[in-house]
C-alpha cells in the first residue's frame, strides 16, 4: 500500500519496511543522461529487496510516461495530448501506447501513470496539455491508448506492456479559471456527463490503476470523496484495479499540507485509496496506519481489499513469474520506428488556421526551391521548446541539448531544396527583413515549457518578443506562422497581419513531422480539438456553450492536398 520515491528507495529499505511499489517523480532519474541498463540496474536492485521479503512479494515500479518515455534520454517524445486530440485517431493513439509500452519496458518498468483523461474546460488550466480535448466524446476515443500500453483483454504478451493508469479522478480538467488543485463547480449530472465519461471507456477496457485528483468537487477534497472512490468506481462501475493517490495526495487534504496526517490517513484510506504515493515519509506513513487498524480505527477488511487489488495487478503484469528487468528490450528505447510514428503523430495534429487572404490564393503548401527563406522565433531552434513540460524534467527544459530530435529548424533545412538559403534569426528587426528580399518567412513562436500549477495563466499571452516577433516580420514579407503551446493562446491582435496560421501544439522530438506538412509532402489534416478563444474573458468558453463566439470553433482546420512528385 505504500509506493516511495526512488531517491529513498534501496535495497534494504524495499526489504525491512515491505515497500510495496516505488517511482520515479518527474525528472528523477538515476543519473543524468542514464542508459537504458542503468536503469535495468536501480529497478533491478529494488526488486531484488523485494524478493527477499518472507513472502517475497514483487515491488511495482511506476513512472510518469505521459508523452512517451518523456523521463528518460533519448526517448521518443511524443506529441502531448492535446495535439493528439487533434489528429481525431484512436488507433494512432493505440500504436503511440503500444509503443510507449515498449520503451517503458526498455528501462525496467512496469507501470506508467498514464493516460491523463481529464476534459479541460479552461486554457488557463496549467495542465490542459495533458488534455485531448474539452469534448468529453473524444477524450473517450482516445482511451484507446490504454489499449496499447497493456494489451487487449485478455492479454498474454504482459512482458512488452504496461500496467496503466487513468487520471485524475475525478474532474481536474473542471476547476473554477483553470485554477490547478482547486475546486469544480458542477452538479452530480454535470460531473458524470462531462468528467466522467473516459473512466467508463477507461475500465471498459481494462485499465488496471486510477488515480486520484488533488482537486476537490463542490468543496470536497478527490483524495477522501468515499461517494466516488469507493460508491461510484469500485461498486458502481464494478473497478476492480486498485486506486492510487496523487503525489501527497493525502497530505493535502488538509490545508496547510500535512497539518494532521492521522487525519489524512484515515480520510484518505477509508475513502477507498488502495496505494498510497507517500513519496518520502514512508515511516510515518506505515507508523500512522499500522496504529489506525490496531486500535481498529481503519478495519482490516480495507487494508484486505486494498491488498487485494494491488496482487491482482502484480500478477496480472507477470511479475510474480518475471518480477526482474528483461534487457532484451534495451534496442526498443528511441528506436527509428517510434520515431517514424512520432512523425507521424505530428503531421496529423497539425491544425491549419488560415492560409492566406482567400481559398483561391493559398499560402500553404510552400515551396521547397525559391533563393532565400528566413526561418524565425524564439521556438524555431529550441528542442525543449517544442517538447514542453514532463520532459526529462518536470518542468521541462529550453534548448537543444536535452535529449535527442529534430528542432523544426533543422527540419525545414532538410526539407527545402539544397540551393534555397536558409536565414535563422531568432527575433530579426524590421530593416533586417526589409533588406534582405526573402521568398518568404516562417516564424514560430509559443509558450515557454511548464508543467500543473506553474503552466496556470491568467492572460495567455505569447511570450516576449513572440509578439514582436510575429510584427515585424509579418508585416514586411510573406509569413506562416507556427504556434508551439500547450492550449490556444491570444492571437487575435496578430491575425490580419498573418498570411498562415498553424497550430502545432508540443510537437516533442520529432520536429520533421512539421516540415512533411509545410512543405506539402503531406496535407494538412488536423482539427480542433479545444475552442480558441478571441480574448480571456470569455473564458470558460465550451462547444456548445450559449456565449459561443470564438476566434476559431471547436472542430475547426483547414485541409491541404499533399503536393504530388513528378
């Protein structure tokens, strides 16, 4: 019932305490740039305490794999949620679990804390990346994914998968302005309509853990809400995974934090929380609950149904037969073929906003062979920039030294004619686009990574000099430009001056799968998958909402013809 994080995780602690389960928070890994055998090796040691326990119980190990292996170096980073809604492909989603599973297993790893279902109804919510759509329709299309991390029902070949894990349960994405961990306003109805719906696709489907929002519904903390944990998704939709809660989850269910942890325990126990994410104060945690049931205060035919699920999920994964890391699946992380699909995944969440002044004279596609081109923004050369936040930090990272990929720069140079000369420069002045007569200008600008309440923003601008940026081009010579962000951003101020508009999202490693679609190898395909807004106070603005007057509709995308080689 206890999981740790890695950094107090050893060998001897896996073995006097009983650990249960450990993880590996958002960017702790084992050592910087770790291979995929220093990895085996950590999971391995752990394991191994585990075995030497009496009764030599497996240890689960858990990771955030919310983009494909985003923790881990080399990886193929995947494009988040919100661009994958976009592509409307619940059997692309499917391949990206599939794969995702393989270099999860590369590392050791079992189990992902994966997918995040949540309905974001609010931009200004910091983690409405890890969102597919504000359509509760869609996001339960794209559960397809759990199929592809764990296998269909029944699965044999557990060695390739991974135990998944729906999250966060329930209505994370419903927060009064996209305030994170903070309260959703909505009746029983408006709950289960809206916030509800992937859970029931999600178990459908055999999603073997859930995990639980640090949100509360109508004043009432997720984290010890009995009614839904144990009433509704244990007894009513039949659950019989086990229950897991968020990184001190039940520390703050009080406020401040941790202010009376006997409470939490049992608030969050007796709700039906089966595992518990402690990550660090594993004795008290064990200390606290041990008392709590001796004095019969938690009884033991909780803890009996907790560890119940918690075996049925360690066998069902295999580990009870193959609890130690198989390093054949070494070649697996990263590997050409995940980098190919992640192309792919990109090219088809590309939405096309507006391509030039009228349908008879188009922007898009562009072409390869023409004297000069001038490539700018701030997130044209900036690998970390197009990945955004859960990668290889949590946060996220600016640069290019992160991991290993293709910025979108260095994909339109691979793309374009080789006697078309490429000019980067990342915020140019006017007189220096004005003097230099380019064929054209691609500008790609966006938001800065983050990661749940650092990505909350009240005003959604660009970033400076985003905008400037966009300005000063844009008005001088014939511009497409590239949003890279995690939700729609403020875009109307710019619009007339724009000559193409494309949304990108956080396209991660694979930035060639931009240059595909630009140049018209393939067309665009995209859609909507979110309402972009004219100004932030409309917000929160929905389909289907009375106030419904956006800059772009739900559902909205322009479609292009690839252009066909002679």
């Amino acid at each position: 019932m206890v999981q740790i994080d890695r950094t107090v995780a050893s060998k001897e602690v896996m073995k006097k305490y009983l650990i249960g389960s450990v993880l590996s928070g958002g960017g702790s890994v084992p050592s910087k740039e770790a291979s995929p055998k220093v990895w085996i090796d950590m999971v391995n040691d752990f394991q191994k305490g585990s075995l030497s326990t009496r009764l030599g119980i497996p240890m689960i190990y858990g990771i955030d794999a919310v983009h494909g292996h985003n923790n881990v170096y080399k990886a193929t980073i995947f494009p988040h949620n919100v661009g994958l809604g976009a592509t409307r492909d619940p059997n692309l989603a499917k391949r990206i679990g599939a794969a995702t599973a393989l270099e999860v297993r590369a590392t050791g790893i079992s189990y992902v804390f994966a997918p995040c279902i949540a309905v974001c109804r609010d931009p200004r919510w910091g983690r409405c990346y890890e969102s597919y759509s504000e359509d509760p329709k869609i996001v339960q299309e794209m559960t397809e994914i759990i199929s592809g991390l764990q296998g269909e029902i029944p699965s044999n070949s557990r060695k390739e998968k991974v135990a998944a894990c729906a999250k966060h349960y329930v209505g994370d994405g419903g927060t009064t302005k996209g305030i994170n961990e903070n309260n959703t306003l909505a009746s029983r109805h408006g709950l289960l309509s809206i916030h509800m719906p992937g859970y029931y696709n999600s178990i459908i489907k055999g999603v073997s853990t859930v995990m639980i929002s640090y949100s509360s519904w109508n004043g009432k903390k997720m984290h010890e809400n009995r009614d839904l944990i144990t009433g509704f998704l244990k007894n009513t939709l039949r659950f019989r995974g086990f229950v897991i809660s968020d990184w001190q989850g039940i520390d703050r269910i009080t406020s401040p934090p941790h202010a009376n942890y006997t409470y939490s325990i049992i608030a969050g126990i007796t709700a039906g929380i089966d595992m518990i994410m402690v990550p660090y104060n594993y004795t008290e945690f064990i200390d606290g609950l041990t008392y709590l049931v001796k004095t019969n205060v938690i009884p033991i035919s909780r803890i009996d149904d907790a560890v119940k699920r918690i075996l049925r999920v360690k066998f069902i994964m295999g580990l009870f037969e193959n609890p130690l890391a198989d390093s054949s699946f070494v070649n697996e992380l990263g590997k050409k073929e995940h980098r190919e699909l992640a192309r792919e995944a990109v090219r088809k969440s590309l939405v096309l906003l507006k391509n030039g002044e009228s349908a008879d004279k188009p922007i898009l596609p562009l072409p390869k062979k023409v004297p000069k081109i001038l490539v700018a923004g701030s997130h044209a050369n900036n690998l970390g920039f197009q990945c955004g936040g859960w990668t290889i930090e949590w946060q996220g990272l600016g640069g290019n030294n992160l991991t290993s990929g293709t910025t979108i720069l260095s994909a339109i140079k691979d793309t374009v004619d080789p006697k078309t000369k490429v000019v980067f420069k990342e915020n140019p002045d006017i007189e220096f686009v004005k003097s230099n007569k380019f064929s054209y200008a691609i500008v790609v600008v966006g938001e800065h990574p983050y990661a749940e309440t650092f990505g909350d923003s009240l005003n959604l601008t660009i970033p400076d000099p985003g905008s400037s940026t966009i300005t000063n081009v844009c008005g001088v010579v014939k511009c497409v430009v590239i949003v890279i962000s995690g939700r729609p951003v403020v875009l109307q101020p710019y619009i007339s001056s724009i000559d193409a508009l494309v949304a990108a999202w956080l396209p991660g490693t694979e930035g060639k799968g931009i240059s595909d679609v630009l140049f018209g190898d393939y067309g665009f395909s995209g859609k909507l998958s979110r309402t972009w807004f004219k100004t932030v106070d409309q917000l929160p603005m929905n389909v289907g909402d009375a106030h419904y007057d956006p800059l772009f509709p739900f559902g909205f995308g322009l479609t292009t013809d690839p252009i066909k080689a002679n």
